[in-house]
C-alpha cells in the first residue's frame, strides 16, 4: 500500500479520484485500510488549505431556528424581551456572554459559532462607528448666541 503526502492540488485531486474508486470498500481489507488512510490525509491537507470558517452567529441562530420550527417569541427566553430578539437577528446588538451560554445549552449551537464571530462583528461595529464620533470632533462650533443672565 503505497501512499504518500498530499502537498499539491493535483495530489489532492488524485487523492479524490481514488477515494471515489474505494468508496464502500469494506473495513478492515487491504482497500478498506487504504481508504481511511486517504481520507485522514484529504482531512489534513483540506483543514491546511481549504479551512472552513464557522457560519456567523446569527446565520447560525437562523439555521437553528429552521431546524427547530421555532419562532422569534421562541429565542425571548433565551436572549431577552422581542426588541432585544429583534436587535440581535438584525444585527444591531451583540450576543451578550449571557446570551452565549443560553443559546449554546438550549439550542446546542456550538460556541465557535456563537463566540467568535461576535467578537468580530463587535469590532466591525466600533470601527463604522469611528468616522461619525470623528466627524463630531472636526465639526465647526455653532456661533453661540449670547447667555442670558437672570
């Protein structure tokens, strides 16, 4: 059984030509055994060059909410009142840890799709809100009307 490192995308297409052939093979054969050893090296070479980020936070309530037949009314227990469920699924508030935790138990959503995109778009929204807290400060003083004193 001669198998060898996948480090090209041509190595890694004939990688994939050769699992289609073995695929069903049975465990434990001569075939079987080449087959895992294909696909762990497919694994690795894939997670190297290909990764796979994790959905968005809020794709991933969506999704969830999809699969569960639930409803917005369904999340208020889990992230708050209807204005709050409704900041977060359009993307104007951040989960809360609080809301992290309450998603990732109830819902099963894993935490990398909760927890790092969050930050991420955390930091999109502190960036966007930069130029306007810059304009403010570069803005001309309104010519001041004199005080009354009484």
């Amino acid at each position: 059984m001669n198998v060898y490192p996948i480090r090209t995308e041509t190595d890694h297409d004939a990688a994939l030509i050769e699992v289609e052939g073995l695929w069903g093979s049975k465990a434990g054969t001569p075939d079987g055994d080449r087959l895992d050893v294909l696909l762990v090296l497919i694994d690795d070479y894939e997670s190297r060059h290909h990764p796979i980020d994790p959905p968005d936070p809020v794709e991933a309530i969506k999704f969830r909410m999809e699969q569960m037949n639930l409803t917005r009314k369904d999340l208020e227990p889990l992230i708050g009142p209807r204005g709050r469920v409704a900041e977060v699924l359009n993307r104007r508030r951040p989960l809360s840890l609080a809301m992290i935790r309450s998603l990732h138990q109830e819902l099963q959503i894993p935490l990398e799709s909760l927890i790092t995109n969050s930050a991420l778009a955390a930091n999109r929204r502190k960036q966007r809100a930069r130029p306007g807290v810059t304009r403010l400060a570069n803005r001309k003083p309104r010519a001041s009307s004199p005080r009354r004193q009484g």
